[in-house]
DNA sequence: GCGACAG
DNA sequence: ATCTTGTCGC
C-alpha cells in the first residue's frame, strides 16, 4: 500500500490494508487549504482490459476558467489486486499517482472517480490520493458505497446529506434538474461546501464533471488504440 | 446466515 | 469496471 512521504516514519504498523486505512485516515485535511486562485484541475480514470490484466489509468488536465482540455497523460499497468469495494484504492491508486506525476504542471485540485470520506474507515480513493499527493481533492462517486440519505429537490444544485454513524460523510448532489445525483465527498485538503460548489461548476451541461468525462474519454480511447489488433501483444 | 457492496 | 442490442432525440 502506498505510504505518503511524509509519514511519521514513513512506514505503518499494520501490514493489512484495512489497518493501514485507518492509521492515515488522521492525515486527511477537511479544511479547505487549497491554493486560493484555482487555475488548473486535474481529473483521472481508470481503464480495463477484459482478456488480460492489463489497466490503463489517464489524468486530463483542465483549465478551471473554461473548463478546457490542457494537458493529458497515460500509463499502462497491470491490475495486482481484484476489485473490492472497501479497499478499492489498492487497485486504481498506483497507476494513478503515475499518471498525476506525469504531467508537467502540477494540478490545484484533483476529482476522482470513486468516494473520498464517504468510506467505512473515512479513507477512499479521493483521500488516499490527495494525502499521498498532498494535494487537494474531491471524491465524485456515480453511486453509493455507505451512508444514508433522505429525498433530495429535483432540480441542479439540490442536495442532501450523506450520513453514517452520526456523522457527515459526504452529499448526494443532483447536478443536472431531474437526472440521478451523485456522491460528493471531501478527499484532502477541502471543505465539504467547497467540494460542492467545485462539482457544480464542472458539471456546466452533463452530469458527470468535466474532468471525469475527459479523462474517460482519454483513457478509453488510449485502451482502444493499445489493444487494437487481433491478438494483444501482451497476454 | 443474509444482503450490501466506489470501480 | 466491461459487454451488448436497440432506441430516442438533437
């Protein structure tokens, strides 16, 4: 599992993933300490091969006054573990901490696909990344991995609150009128209003953050052009 | 034991 | 996540 550098220590006492989720849970800021003017966001996704294990990660860079493409990187891997809901980062956080450092600006901000607190032990892709970055991000889910919620106003901008034992773990945000919401969490570095208004804002048109569409759109078409052909040239 | 379960 | 066939609408 992928320790910060900036662990005391820079190891963990626990050799199982769940254990090491919940000693760098602490780590996780939910202030916002993010850079106070927000030029360039960064967006990542992930990529499978159905015949082999091969994985392919992207991270598209975006200019946050207009939301255009300047930047992308790829990176192809091999999937080491199998998907589990709960340990989900061991599988999609190598390739895309490769692909964030590819890039040759270093983003203000970084929305992932898949939860950030809103997680059993408070400790989702979002906030494995952004500690391990030390990066400010955002968990942006498409559907839901624990916490209740009640009904939500139908139009965009409407939300509810995410909760589990008590406690605040992310928002259920409707982010087009009428269309499914989606499961806004605090990753690292940032606010849970913040983290909103960041999801409203890339969510001009479509329900689905910009930076998500775009690195969803490079990573599959970086999928497509490697494993064109009849036979793969990796089994 | 049974159902839930990010991508 | 990935696959798949068809359908609706701009």
């Amino acid at each position: 599992m992928l320790v910060p550098e900036h662990f005391d220590g820079n190891r963990l006492a626990s050799n199982d993933p769940v254990g090491q989720q919940l000693e760098m849970a602490p780590l996780v800021s939910r202030e916002d300490r993010l850079p106070q003017s927000i030029q360039f966001i960064c967006g990542v996704d992930v990529a499978y091969d159905t015949r082999s294990d091969r994985l392919f990660a992207a991270a598209v860079m975006l200019c946050a006054a207009d939301l255009s493409v300047i930047e992308t990187a790829t990176v192809e891997t091999r999937a080491t573990f199998p998907y589990s809901p709960g340990v989900f980062s061991l599988r999609e956080l190598p390739p895309l901490v490769e692909a964030v450092e590819k890039l040759n600006r270093q983003p203000d901000l970084i929305v992932c696909d898949g939860q950030g607190l809103a997680h059993p032990r408070r400790f989702g892709l979002a906030c494995h990344l952004g500690v391990y970055l030390d990066r400010a991000t955002i968990g942006c889910a498409k559907t839901r991995l624990i916490g209740e919620f009640g009904p939500l106003g139908p139009r965009r901008g409407d939300y509810s609150p995410l909760e589990d034992a008590n406690e605040i773990i992310g928002s259920v945000l409707r982010t087009q009128d009428f269309v499914r919401p989606l499961f806004v969490s605090i990753g690292h570095r940032i606010s849970l209003p913040t983290a909103r208004d960041w999801i409203l804002r890339l969510t001009p048109r479509f329900r689905l953050p910009e930076t998500t569409r775009m690195a969803n759109h490079v990573v599959n078409e970086y999928r497509r052009i490697t494993c064109s052909g009849l036979d793969s040239p990796i089994r």
